[in-house]
C-alpha cells in the first residue's frame, strides 16, 4: 500500500463547515496536501474506499441533531477498511443569508440539519407558510442563491455569504446556541498522528435474549468508559442491528477488553483508534 495521502476530500462546495474542520486538520496534523470539493458523503468515503492515496473529512456528529448516518453506515460499508484516523469539533453558527430583505422571504433552502437546528427561529419568524427547501450543503444553498428569485434565503455561515457575495441578515440563529460538529479524518492508509485517545468499533451481537447486556458488560469490567453507543440497521435481516461505541480510550488500553467482545459477539470491529484535536 502506497503509505503516502495526496488528496484529501471534503463535503463541497467551497465554503462548508467540512472546509473549516478541513482547514484545522491540515493545521493540527502538519499536511500540505491538495484539496477537493466532493458533492456528498456516500460519494467522498466510496472514493477513499477505492482509493488508498487519498483521505477526507467528514462530519459523524452534531451536538443537536445526533449522528450523521450517511457518515457512520458508510464507513461500515467500506470494502477495504477504512479508518477514522482523527477527531475534532468545530462551532456551528448559523445565519440567515439573502440578497432580499427579510420581509420579502417566501422560501429558505439550507442543509436538512441546519433547517432543523433553526426550526424554532424559522417558525417564529416566517411562520407556517414557509417553503422549506434541502440543499446537499448549507455552502450549495448560499451558492445557489445567485441563480434563485429574490425571494429565497439561506442558512449557512458568515464565511460562506462572505465567499459568495451575498448579505447576512441576521447572524447566530440556531435554536440552541452551543452548537457542534465532530468531523473525522478518515483514510484507507494507517498514519499515526499523536496519542491515541479515543477508539471507534462496531459489533453485532448474537440473536439472543440479553445479547446486549452480555456484550456490553465487557466494558464494565474492564473498566471502560462508552462516551458514545449508535445503534444502526445492519441491513442483511429485518431486526438485526450494528452497535457504533466511542471508547475513551486508545486500542493498547483496551486490546483484553476487545478480546472478550469478541467471545461475546457475532463479530466486531476497529473502525480506528485516533486522537482528538
């Protein structure tokens, strides 16, 4: 395997917060590398899977609106086993972006997380009557509006209306004010990027009553601390799931532990032990 990373992926286009975490990795981790805008996350992580010189960054989690699916399955269906490599966090401050002015708003196009994040704010101050619309990125719906009505707004970042040459409105408009993303670095190649702090794995558990309890009781005896636990569809059989578990621990703290899961499981696996900047 080519040990070298020439290209890392990000979610486009220009301007997004997966810019700005992009951006702080490059920062943290000493890269000089050439970025590239990609349109969606199923695309990025299946063009890392294909190829092992390039890594990306995407989101996983959002304080409000929970985990990213399409992040966290994708990963898991990954062919060649590609790995969370990095964790960071960066603050969410949504505003409200138009070349019209807010009275003449019929319809906001944004990301379906930040629509949802601003729902409060949305209802209290365009009411019922308006058009929601999904865009793949807050950065595409900034983008598009040069080509929509003067009717349109759209909610992204100050950074991104800068970009675009369209006004803020009315800035910090998120229903909750302390507002997250995790994103991860991700990659098919194995590079150490400081100490490892945290583990990401996935197991299924046997069909069986009290499977997983009998699974999870590993990480009590072991002391271990699940900072995070996702169950998702496993997508073979109607009722079988995967379980996505954050350990706060790095993989040689955990190596006893993960040998008994595996007696205690249909299966698991290390989706990356990592730092987190």
């Amino acid at each position: 395997m080519d040990n070298s990373i020439k290209k890392i992926l990000f979610l486009g286009p220009k301007g997004t917060y997966s810019q700005f975490a992009l951006e702080k990795f490059k920062d943290k981790l000493g890269l000089n590398i050439d970025t590239e805008a990609v349109s969606t996350i199923p695309k990025i992580i299946d063009l890392v899977d294909k190829d092992n010189t390039l890594a990306a960054v995407v989101p996983i989690e959002n304080s409000i609106e929970g985990i990213v699916r399409g992040t966290l399955d994708s990963i898991y269906a990954s062919q060649n086993d590609v790995k969370i490599l990095a964790q960071t966090q960066i603050g969410i401050e949504n505003c409200l972006i138009s070349n019209c002015e807010k009275k003449d708003i019929k319809r906001i196009i944004s990301h379906p997380q930040p629509l949802s994040q601003c729902q409060n704010y949305i209802s209290r101050n365009f009411g019922k009557n308006i058009e929601l619309i999904n865009a793949s990125s807050t950065a595409a719906a900034v983008e598009s509006l040069s080509k929509e009505d003067k009717n349109t707004a759209a909610i992204g970042s100050e950074f991104c209306a800068n970009l675009y040459g369209v006004r803020v409105l009315e800035k910090n408009i998120n229903d909750n004010k302390d507002n997250k993303t995790r994103f991860v670095f991700i990659s098919q190649i194995q590079k150490d990027f400081g100490s490892k702090t945290r583990t990401s794995i996935v197991f299924s558990t046997k069909q069986e009553p009290g499977a997983l309890v009998v699974a999870l009781e590993v990480f009590k005896k072991h002391n271990l601390n699940l900072i995070y636990i996702e169950s998702r569809p496993s997508k073979r059989v109607l009722g079988e799931y995967n379980f996505f578990v954050d350990i706060d621990k790095g993989i040689e703290d955990i190596e006893k532990a993960l040998e008994e899961l595996g007696s205690r499981t249909q299966y698991y696996r290390v989706l990356g032990s990592y730092p987190v900047i």
